[in-house]
C-alpha cells in the first residue's frame, strides 16, 4: 500500500481539530461549507473545524450521527436509551437546542420538537460524503439556532459513471441494517439515489436509577420489555448543468422511524423524575427535506438562488394520551459571491424564512417569520515573512415578525507562524429565537419568552500534530425547562450562564502501519446562580489507535473516557460519568468490489448510563458486507 493510500484510510478511522499535513487526501482535498456559507479549504479556515469524511465513516462503521459524533468528533452525548431514543448533543458545553443541523443546506431543527432541540438520533449515514462541526456562534453566518455552533451534512453526489453499492449488517439485539445506493453522472447530468432500512430488537430504555437496589441490572435480569426501533431513510439528487457557468441542483431527504420508549414517572426515593418500564410509549417520525436551488458561476460572480423546505410529523402515542406535532420551516435565499483580489471575496445576500406549527392548538395555527440580510468579507493575505494571514468577517441583520430585530456577526483571524505552527482567534454572537414547540406547544408551554443571546470567544495556538484551544462562551436569558409537573415549564433565566474550558490535541503516524490522536477537553459551566449545568461533564478523553497490518486488513480501537458528570444541576442528582469505555473494528477487502468488517462496541462490557435512570448498550457484535460496482 502507498503510503499516502495509508494515511488517508488513517484520517478515516479518526477525525481531528487540525489535520495531519502528511496526509494528502485530507489536507489537499477537505472542504468546509458551513464556516463562511461557501467551499473553502479546510486549512484556510478561522474556525475551530472537525470534518468528518465518508472514508472515516466507512472505516470506524458508524451508523448513526449519534455514534460519528462521539466518536470521530469528540463531542459529549447523552441519550435515553438506545438507537433512535432522544439524544442531546453537547459542543464545549452548548446543547442541542443551540446548535443548527443542516443536511444538504436544509434545516433540520425541528419547531415543534419537545425541547426544541434537531432530532439526532434518527440520521443514519450510509449516504453521508461529509459532516462538518464548526464550534462557536455562527448566528452571523446562518441566524437563529446557530449560537454553539453548526453541524452541516451533505449527502452524497454522483460522479462519473454508472455506480452501485450495497452494504448489509447484523449484529446483537437482532439488528439489521441494510442500504443501496445507486448514482450515475455524466459531464452534465448526475443523478443518485439511496434507501436504507435499520431495525432492531434493542433492550428497555428504563433501567434502575442509580440509587435503587436493583442498580448494576441489565433490562433481561429484571425481566423488562425490549424497546425495538425501526428506521427508513431514503433520498435523491440530481444536478443539470445548463452551460458551463450556469446549473440547476434538487434533493430530497426523507427519514420514517417508529421508536419504541419508556417513559419517566416521579419517584421520590430519586429525588426526581426516572425512568419507568412501559409497553405503550412510542414515536413515530415522518420528516422531509426538500432543495432545489440555481446556480450561476463565472469569473466574478458566484450566484445562487435557493428554496429548502423541512417538513416535521411527529407522532406520540403515550401513558396518557396520542399527541401530534406537526410544523415545517421555509427558507427563500437569494446570494451572490464576489471575488474581487487574490483569494479575497465578499459574500453577500437576503433570506425569508418562516416557521409554522399546525393541529397544537384547536383551529388555530400558530407561525412566525424573519427577514434577513447578510454578508461575509474573507481575505487570504501574506503579511508575515510571506506567511499566510486569514481574515473573515461575518454581519447579519434578522427582522422577526414576532421578536426584537437581531443583529449578529462573527470575526476570525489565522496567522500561520514558523515549521507550520499558527494561531487563530475567533469571536462570534449569538441569537437563539424560542421555537414555536416552546411557545405554544402541549407541555410546558410560554407565549412570554424571549430570544437568548449569547457570545462565544475561542483561540488556538498549534500545528498539525499538536494543538491547544482555549474557549469561553456564554449566554444570557437562557431559556430552560424549569418545575416539577403539572408547575413545570419553558421559562427566561436572568443573568449570565457561562461555559469555559480548554481542548488538547494530538496526531501522529509512526512507521506509517501505526496512527495514534488522543484528544482532550476540559469544561467548566455555570449557570445564573453560579451552580454547575447538568449531564457535562468535567473531563473527557478519546483516543484512538490505528494499525494497518497489510494492504488489505487494519484494525483499529477507540477509548472514551467520560470524567465527573451529574445529573441534575449543581452537582445534584446521580453521578453518571467516571467510566471508559473501549471499541474494535477490523476491516477486510477480499477485491476491489467486495469488502467485510466487523466491530465490537463496549468490550469489556462496561455498565453505564449517560442519563440516570436510562440504559446504555451491553457488549455488542456486528459484522457487516460491503459490495460495490
């Protein structure tokens, strides 16, 4: 094998803040999209960047975003249960509900959404090219839900030719995935479609609260019901090129699942709300995600003219009741890109976006909507001793229908040092409008809230092996599920609630068979009142090992090790981190058509939970095949 073949299967199995420069796929080829709203070389990026490849996805054999994130991206997760159960995603302390998910430009955060957080355990990535996580406040560049940071999916695109694949797994709990994709392109047309189908038996989401007597027993020692999930996933796309400068682009993204849950009940030896093993609570999601776009490019201009539309249905059938949440979200963008010097531009344009909620309240349909302008200046100079210097600057203007205006932006500044040392600064504010779920939804819901606003500051001295970032971000009016039922409820937190801390890196190869990243953050939060946010935690480490044992069989194995981390604020509640947890995969490639895998995920069979009250999975096994044309 190549020695630049072995690298980039390396940056495959683990995902990195700064990417080795040895490795030529990811340091020549990598685009960021989500950084500045156009493609841009992942090294000619400000931001603090992790980019997720469809080489790393294949590789370490994720299948869910859930999984990539915690595992390629170094980001804290907790979720109820397992695959498909509700999941919160936290970037340098900022949660779900903070962070904007795009998939193929279209938004993915649901309005009507309990928590008003982007549904992450339902994406599958069979048909994933790309996962882009840019941490830090991107209101300037993209709004709303963008004040901890964006997560930007694309789907895969056709290349040329005719191509096909099929990948088929199974594994314990009766899981079965099992996908096709098919694409064609030729220089004008390309088109691709995909489908997926991913069962499984799964175990009981509910599980002994940390302080009972039957804490430490799995689901099948006490005798609780199984909690099965189902997911199909299906999409197109398709890109026509009218001229060489002018081409029309359209997708689709459909995503059907039904996720079986238990449910929580007070129990006041808990202090609390836990878990509680039931038969009758399920979810049944059926979410739709529409592009079609046109497209203009010539020597100054880069002109496009966009309509995305994210259609929301969520079914609940409940303890005490059937609950239906539907919503769907609109976005017209007109935008033109201008260069006007060596690797210099401005980008500039508006956008209407409206959020809408039916069937919440009885005959009365609740929206609202925003109109926004925005531009971004970016400029590649060299000042320094004919080192690179980066500049960005974003600006965007929001006038809210039912909120006070906004007007955010974003600064950033790289300046590359010595034998490939740089360092980078960025500054952002944010703007976090309350989501219709939040203010006119079944539970909990409060007309009188306001939008948060939040300021997040990071910088980053390294290079490609090894690097340091220091971050502080913050928030003010935090809007919070606060109460115990039936007084529970959104409410405004006055005051400041802060998030600080550092992340440490490190990436090598030695001997080109062997890659070693260990990655590192430590987190500090503070609400109001000055106690600890809940379900962060303090210390985690991941590192990741990888050895090629010939050209056609590697191996590779993850640790995660999750430090102090409470359930409940101010360090209250049960204590669910100080644990590690370990995973193999081994990758086979019998020809250039046919290749097989198999992984194992918590090794030493570690009991943990992530939410007290609510299980995680066992040691488990999978085996999976890979067939292509």
């Amino acid at each position: 094998m190549k020695t630049t073949l072995k690298l980039s299967l390396l940056a495959a199995i683990i995902s990195t803040s700064t990417l080795q420069a040895q490795n030529q796929y990811t340091l020549k080829n990598i685009e960021v999209t989500a950084s500045q709203g156009t493609k841009l070389k992942k090294k000619d990026v400000t931001d603090n960047v992790i980019v997720i490849t469809k080489e790393q996805i294949k590789e370490s054999r994720v299948s869910t975003l859930n999984d990539a994130l915690s595992k390629l991206a170094n980001l804290s997760i907790t979720q109820n249960g397992g695959v498909g159960t509700s999941s919160s995603v936290y970037i340098r302390g900022m949660s779900s509900k903070r962070i904007l998910v795009l998939i193929d430009g279209v938004r993915y955060n649901n309005p009507t959404a309990i928590g008003a957080a982007a549904e992450f355990s339902q994406i599958m990535l069979d048909n994933v090219e790309r996962i882009e996580v840019i941490k830090g406040a991107q209101s300037g560049v993209w709004g709303s839900d963008a004040s901890g940071g964006v997560i930007n999916i694309i789907t895969s695109s056709a290349k040329q030719g005719l191509h096909a694949s099929i990948n088929t797994e199974y594994g314990s709990y009766n899981t079965s995935k099992t996908s096709i994709l098919a694409s064609y392109g030729t220089k004008k047309l390309r088109v691709s479609a995909n489908s997926l189908l991913y069962t499984t038996d799964g175990f009981s989401a509910a599980e002994p609260f940390k302080g009972s007597p039957d804490y430490g027993k799995r689901y099948d020692e006490l005798g609780y019901e199984k909690d099965p999930y189902i997911n199909r996933s299906s999409g197109f796309k398709a890109a026509y090129n009218f001229t060489d400068n002018d081409s029309v682009e359209a997708s689709v993204n459909i995503i059907k699942s039904t996720v079986h849950y238990d449910a929580s009940a007070y129990n006041a030896a808990a202090g609390g709300y836990v878990s509680s093993d039931s038969p009758i609570p399920q979810t049944t999601l059926f979410n739709r995600f529409y592009h079609i776009g046109l497209n203009h490019k010539d020597s100054v201009n880069d002109i496009k003219v966009t309509y995305n539309l994210s259609v929301f249905s969520r079914d609940i059938i409940g303890t005490y009741g059937t609950y239906n949440y539907n919503g769907d979200v609109h976005e017209v963008k007109a935008e033109d890109k201008i260069n006007y010097m060596t690797n210099s531009f401005v980008r500039f344009g508006a956008s209407y976006q409206k959020f809408e909620q039916q069937d919440i309240t009885p005959n009365k349909d609740k929206d609202y909507s925003a109109s926004s302008l925005f531009v971004t200046n970016y400029n590649k100079l060299s000042l320094l001793a004919n080192a690179n210097t980066i500049l960005t600057e974003s600006l965007r203007y929001d006038n809210y229908t039912a909120f006070d205006n906004a007007l955010t932006g974003k600064v950033g500044v790289k300046q590359f040092l010595k034998n490939g040392f740089y360092v980078s600064v960025n500054a952002g504010t944010g703007y976090n409008a309350p989501t219709l779920g939040q203010l006119y939804g079944q539970f909990g819901a409060n007309p009188n809230l306001k939008p948060e606003k939040s300021l997040t500051t990071d910088i980053t001295l390294g290079n490609d092996t090894v690097w340091i970032t220091g971050f502080y971000n913050e928030i003010t009016d935090l809007i919070d599920y606060t109460g115990v039922y039936p007084n529970a409820g959104y409410n405004q937190i006055s005051g400041t609630t802060k998030f600080k801390g550092v992340e440490l890196g490190f990436e090598n190869y030695f001997t080109n068979d062997i890659g070693v990243k260990a990655l590192y953050t430590y987190l500090r939060t503070e609400n109001a009142e000055g106690k600890t946010l809940a379900r962060r935690p303090v210390n985690q480490l991941d590192a990741t090992a990888t050895y090629y044992y010939s050209d056609n069989v590697d191996f590779s194995g993850h640790v995660q090790y999750i430090g102090t981390r409470y359930d409940k604020v101010g360090n209250q509640g049960a204590q669910t981190g100080r644990y590690t947890t370990a995973d193999l995969v081994a990758n086979f490639k019998a020809d250039k058509n046919l290749s097989y895998y198999a992984k194992i995920n918590n090794l030493t069979d570690k009991y943990y939970q992530t939410v007290d009250g609510y299980a995680t999975p066992a040691r488990s096994v999978y085996v999976g095949l890979v067939l292509k044309y």
